[in-house]
C-alpha cells in the first residue's frame, strides 16, 4: 500500500530543533584545548560569532535560507567546535532537502555534544529522507528516549517503521501521538491507513486458507467500505450473508452499506434481520430510526428505535441526535431539547444539534438560548468546513509527483 508523504517538512523544521548559541559560546571555547587565553578573552571574536548568528536568524526568519546557511558556515569557521552550530546549519540543510549535506553536519555536531537531543533527531529525519531507514530508526529512537513527547521525532518514527513493515510498533507510536493530539488529522489519517494494510496482509493469508470463507467476505467488504467503495462491499456483504445468514453482524454489514447508499428499503430490511440475530444492536436500531425520519415516515415510529437504541447505548450522540429530530416532529420540543443536549455534549465537534437545539429553543419561546446555540452552530460549522478544505489540501498535497513518499 502506499504511504503518501502526509507533513511538510520545511514547516517541521521551521524552529523546533533551533538552538540558541549564546549561552553555549563560552563553553565552546572552553572545551577547546587548543585555544589561547588570548582567544578566549577576545571580546572581539565573540561579538562576531553573536552577529553571524543574528543575520544567520534574520536570514532564515525571512526564509532565505542559502544566506542563512552561508552565515553558519562562516560561524563554524570561526567556533569549528560550537556544536549548536551544526545543529542548526542541519537543520538548514534539511530544509533546503540536502540531506546528505545536512547528516554529515549533524554527526559533526554530536561528535562534539553526544547528548545534543535536537541533533540526534534530525538526524534521524535526514536519514529517512535518504530512505536509510535502519539508521533512521536508531537515531529517532534515542532522540525520544531523551524526551518522549517529541511528537515531531515520533511522527518520522512512525512514518519509519511503517516503511520498514513493522505496522504494529507504528501503531504504538501513532497512538501516543494521538492521546496527546486527539484531533490531530495527521496521525489520525496514518493511523487509518496502517490499520487497512493490516487489514489487507489478513485478508491475504485468509484467502490462502479459503478464499470463500465468510472471514474473507467481510474483510474484503471493510477494506471496500473504508475506500468507500460501497458497490463492492455490497457484494462481498451479501456473499457472507449467504454463508453465515444467523451470525451476527453480517446483516448490519450489508444494511450499512445499502445505509450508505441511501438504499433506504433494503437497508430496513437488513437491519430488521440483524435486529432479529442481535436485538440488543443498537447501532441498527439507530439506524433504522434514522431511515425513517429520512424517509418522512411516522414520527413515532422512528423515536420507538431512536428509544431503544438509546436504552442501550445513552452516549451515543447520532441516536439522541436522530431522537430529538423524532421529538420535534411530534412537538414535544421541551423532550427534544433534553435528548438535543445530550447529543451535543456526547460529540461538542458536530454542529447540526445546536441547529437543532437553536430551533427547539425558538419555539419554547428561548430566544437568548436559541441565539446562542445558533452562534455556536456557525462556529462549528465553519471549523468544519475548513477541516475539510484542509484534508482536500493534503490529499492534493500527497499526490505531488515531486513529494518523497
């Protein structure tokens, strides 16, 4: 499966693994055996290192980064053993994709300051640009032993071990990210791809046992369904209904995927048939409620499974959503704004149960409160909105030709 390249890494790179050289010009001069007393004590010397690195700063906040590199070079010539210096010239090269150029600087300057953490991690970065992934590996490794929450480091880790085929450890990684970043789009959208590749790696070992077993039917249709090829989940769906008709699940499968079609009629049915397998399911009671509100049909009858599948799932934000919508329909707008509530606090990022509450409190005569929900229905909705335009963005982005996969 291919792996489009998902981060900028100019912009990764921007200030991150910058480091100040000030408080380390003295030091440099220190540890440096061959350097005079003269040498040490020259004011001179100092306060040209400090402009150096002042116009090398200047250069690369305006983003000319060739000035900013030729700046450091100079630097280096006068302090050859300022570590920072490395570091951050690495970190220019990077930027400017000379990875190369930019690895051999960055062993320079851990040759000097072993424990220099930003270093060891970009370095890491350049080697997996240069697609050596068993270096990348160690460096970006110790780089987060040295401090775990380099979520930048752990992102190129992960990235790493998933070209190296061990999705699970990417897995672990991308986990951690996300319990610190939890609507990071990002690590969110890796780790839905390196979940179907594990997905497809089963798939093919199960087809080597039979290939028309109802293990095989119902991957092949998740893996469709995840692309959003819902036609051909449809086919593996009821393939697997044939086998298995009692089991449970396999009609849910294929009423969610008619569900998604907008095939309301062969959606009810599949979902009744699952109800009768599993009637404690209350994603298909949901769901079924759902096609009759879709479908304009009696109020009454749809709250009946919007109540059941609240019953069994209270925080399920879509059934006390679908719920209220049945309760406006039937005028019972103070009931409607209780299960509205309820629905916004289970999922604060989805806008349309504050349009909904906005609307039950206009007609209860709660003008302020109406206001107010209709205020926070434009902001979520208009956060939606550029989320969306954010992740057409990327995906344009990941099908440069020129990107590094």
């Amino acid at each position: 499966m291919y792996f489009p390249r998902a981060f900028s890494l100019s912009n990764r790179l921007r200030s991150k693994y910058v480091i100040p050289i000030a408080f380390l010009l003295v030091l440099s001069f220190i540890h440096n055996p061959g350097v005079s007393a003269q040498a040490q004590n020259s004011s001179d010397q100092e306060e040209k290192i400090q402009e150096l690195y002042g116009q090398a700063r200047a250069a690369a906040a305006a983003g000319d980064l060739p000035q900013a590199i030729a700046k450091y070079e100079s630097l280096l010539q006068i302090a050859p053993r300022l570590a920072a210096a490395y570091n951050n010239l690495g970190a220019l090269y990077l930027r400017q994709r000379e990875f190369q150029k930019a690895a051999s600087t960055l062993e320079k300057g851990l040759k000097l300051n072993p424990k220099m953490t930003s270093a060891t991690a970009l370095l890491g970065i350049a080697e997996y640009e240069m697609t050596d992934y068993s270096s990348a590996r160690k460096h970006l490794e110790t780089a987060l032993q040295a401090n775990p929450k380099d979520d930048n480091a752990e992102l190129f880790l992960a990235n790493n071990l998933i070209k190296m085929g061990e999705l699970e450890e990417a897995i672990h990684h991308l986990q951690l990210i996300s319990a610190r970043q939890p609507k990071n789009q990002e690590v969110l959208y890796l780790l839905g791809k390196v979940h179907m590749k594990l997905s497809e790696e089963a798939l093919a070992k199960l087809n080597q046992i039979d290939p028309n077993s109802i293990w095989v039917h119902e991957i092949s249709g998740e893996i469709m369904e995840s692309m959003k090829n819902y036609e051909g989940a449809l086919v593996e769906y009821k393939k697997a209904v044939e086998i298995a008709p009692d089991r449970l699940g396999t009609h849910y499968h294929l009423a969610n995927a008619y569900w998604l079609l907008f095939m309301w009629e062969p959606a009810k049915r599949e979902f009744l048939a699952e109800i009768a397998n599993d009637p404690r399911n209350c994603q298909a009671h949901w769901k079924l409620g759902n096609i009759l509100l879709e479908q304009q049909a009696d109020p009454q009858s749809a709250l009946d499974e919007e109540d059941k599948a609240v019953a069994l799932c209270p925080e399920s934000a879509e059934a006390n959503e679908d719920r209220g919508r049945a309760l406006l329909k039937l005028d019972r707008y103070e009931d409607a704004a209780r299960s509205l509530q309820r629905a916004a606090a289970a999922d604060p990022t989805e806008p349309r149960p504050h349009f909904l509450l906005a609307r039950a409190y206009r007609i209860l005569g709660r003008i302020t409160d109406s206001e107010s929900e209709m205020r926070i229905f434009t902001k979520l909705q208009e956060a939606s909105q550029a989320a969306k335009v954010n992740r057409a963005k990327e995906t344009l982005e990941s099908k440069d030709p020129n990107s590094t996969p």
